[in-house]
C-alpha cells in the first residue's frame, strides 16, 4: 500500500493494483483483519482439535507434519514390518489395523483411518542403518476427503480412538502400545533383547507442565523466555491491552519478595531503560541513587508501569522485554512469599500473552 496523495492510496493486493480512497483503504484494512482472523482462529481450532500444539511442525518434500516422536532406524524397520504383516487384508486381530503406503504407516481398518505416520531422517533424506528417525504425525487429503463424503457435519466430530487420532493420542499410543507389541513380537523371534529395543528410542522427553498446571513458581520462566524471544523479533508495537493484566499480576506475584535478592543493578537497570527512553534528562540523578536501591524501590518502578500500561492504547516490545527480564531476574533469584490466589492471577494472565506468542512463533516467524 502506499499514499498518492491526500485522499487516495495505491493498493497491491497479489497482481492487482487498484486506487482508492482514504475511506476505502481503511474499508479495505477492516475486510483484511477480519479474514486473517478468521484464517488465525482456524489454525488454532485445528491445533487444539488435534492437539499438536506442543510437537514441532516440519516439513517434508509435499507436506508439512508433526515430529511427534524419534527412533532409532532399527527400531523403525521392525515397526514398519511388523505393519505389513499386520496388514488389516490379512486378519482380523486387533493389531490387524495398518495398511502399507509407500514408506509410511497408514493406521486404519479399511473403512477409516487413524491417522498416518511417516519417518523422516533426522540429518538427511537417506534411511541409513544407524540413523534417527522422526516419526511425523500427519492426516493426508485422502483422509479429509473421507471425512467431507461421510456424514459427519464437523470433521472435528470425527476425533477420537475410533475415528481420526489426535498427534498426543498417537505419541502415546505409539509409546505404551505399539512399540512395547513390537519389541515383543520380534524379541520373541530372534536374539534381540527387548531392553535394547527399548534403548532404540531416542528422544522422548516428559513436557513441562501446562500453565494451568504450574504450581512451582520457576516453572513461569520457561513460559516467560518463550515470550521474550517473540519480543525480541517483533519491532512493531503491540496493543496494550495483551500486556495490561500480565504486568499487572505479575508485580502482585512477586510484590513480597526478600529485599536481600541480588542483582538490583540488573532489575533497576531495566526498569531505568525503559524511563530513558521517556525521560532522559532525570537517568543522571537516579544513577547517583544506585548505592540506595532496594527492592521496595523496585517494586515502586514495576507498578509505575502498570499504571503506565494502562493508559496506553500499544506498548513497545523494547519496554516489554525489559519487564519480562525483570520477572525472571525476580523470580529465578529472589525469595518470593506468594498466596495460590496470586499465583493463580499470574497464570491466568500469562496465559493469553504466552497463546499470541506462541502462534506467531509457529506460523508467522517459523524460520526465524
């Protein structure tokens, strides 16, 4: 978009340039928000549905997938053979369920499918002996073909251990059944050990604590981290009302922390970067105050800016860095009496903040 003149914008929507109006363009700017919000709300909605917010989105030669679990080739071979044996044309057990598809697993008793699992190698396109497999999680557009056919009036209608597989469901099921029915079956078979088949899963690591879930205090800071490094690539400003609550509850949270916490260079160097940026000419006379800082001093600062946030219309991702350093400072060094009401607070204000960042990260800045 850029302005021609006082009334009049030149518009480039794909290879179309149109001339409009100031009215117009702001029309324009209106009819576009609200389709990337319908776009944003969809992406979310197949995200929770399918529960793949917290497995890593890669992408392969024709679609993108869900790293949902890593193994060792060997590993791999004897899944995917057990697979073709276990056909579903072949039996009726309850492990006859699966179909060959290429190098993939189809997971399915003919009528519809589970779900499909893919390897991927982790450092090339070769599935060398010795190398890691990712098993990617994904629904190919044969799948949502048969779901659009069917009866169903919602392909969310659809998910479950009977109908499609979500990507935690599968992880799971891959863990605690599949894989321990495999190196059953083959350890049976020949000289394998099944602690060593066990060994052949490489990287399996237990999630942290959902936010809601959190009731050790350090465990924000990896929540917390996770935003600073969305503010450290967002250069635009942000609308205050992300931050109002957050900055909020979280000088509550940590409103009676131990005056001895180290560090209060660090924590007023922040809260003073933020002020120079308003007010330069009073930095010299606070740095002479350094030898009297203490934390009540701090505390006077974090709620000077919740005071600020909440007469702004947008807040700089500069100043919300600064703030969310200081949170961690806090927290990852200071004696902290807190009420499960307070921490409660902070969670239930992260929350929303920690959503945003998370999807930009994944969808808007996923090579960065």
């Amino acid at each position: 978009m850029k302005q021609i003149d006082e009334n009049a914008f030149e518009i480039y929507l794909g290879n179309t340039t149109v001339i409009l109006s100031e009215l117009e363009t702001k029309d324009l700017c209106l009819c576009i928000d609200e389709v990337c919000q319908q776009y944003k709300n969809s992406i979310i909605e197949f995200e929770n549905n399918l529960e793949t917010w917290k497995f890593e989105l890669v992408s392969l030669a024709n679609f993108r997938g869900i790293k949902i679990l890593s193994v060792k080739n060997e590993l791999w071979n004897l899944m995917y053979k057990f697979a073709c044996e276990f056909d579903y044309i072949k039996g009726k057990s309850e492990w006859h369920l699966f179909h060959q598809e290429d190098i993939s697993i189809r997971i399915s008793r003919g009528i519809r499918d589970h779900v499909f699992i893919v390897p991927q190698a982790s450092n090339s396109w070769t599935l060398r002996h010795n190398s890691e497999i990712n098993i990617i999680y994904f629904i190919n557009e044969v799948h949502l073909q048969s779901l659009e056919t069917g009866k169903l009036n919602s392909w969310k209608q659809d998910i479950g251990p009977r109908g499609t597989w979500t990507a935690k469901y599968t992880q799971q099921w891959l863990l605690k059944k599949y894989i321990p029915k495999v190196i059953d079956y083959y350890s049976q078979k020949s000289e394998l050990l099944a602690a060593e088949l066990l060994s052949l899963i490489t990287n399996y690591k237990s999630q942290r604590p959902d936010i809601q879930e959190i009731n050790n205090l350090n465990d924000l800071v990896s929540y917390l981290r996770d935003i600073q490094s969305w503010l450290h690539l967002y250069v635009d400003n942000i609308a205050a009302t992300l931050f109002r609550s957050y900055y909020t509850a979280f000088t509550d949270l940590v409103r009676n922390t131990d005056s001895a916490i180290n560090g209060m260079d660090y924590i007023m160097g922040n809260l003073h970067s933020i002020d120079w940026q308003k007010t330069p000419d009073n930095m010299t006379s606070k740095l002479i105050d350094s030898k009297n800082w203490n934390f009540k001093i701090a505390l006077d600062g974090l709620e000077k800016q919740v005071a600020r946030i909440n007469i702004c219309q947008y807040e700089n991702s500069y100043n919300a860095d600064l703030i969310t350093r200081t949170f961690i400072w806090i927290i990852e060094n200071g004696k902290i009496s807190f009420s499960q009401s307070q921490l409660n607070a902070a969670k239930q204000a992260l929350l929303p903040l920690w959503e945003q960042s998370r999807f930009e990260m994944r969808h808007v800045y996923p090579n960065r």
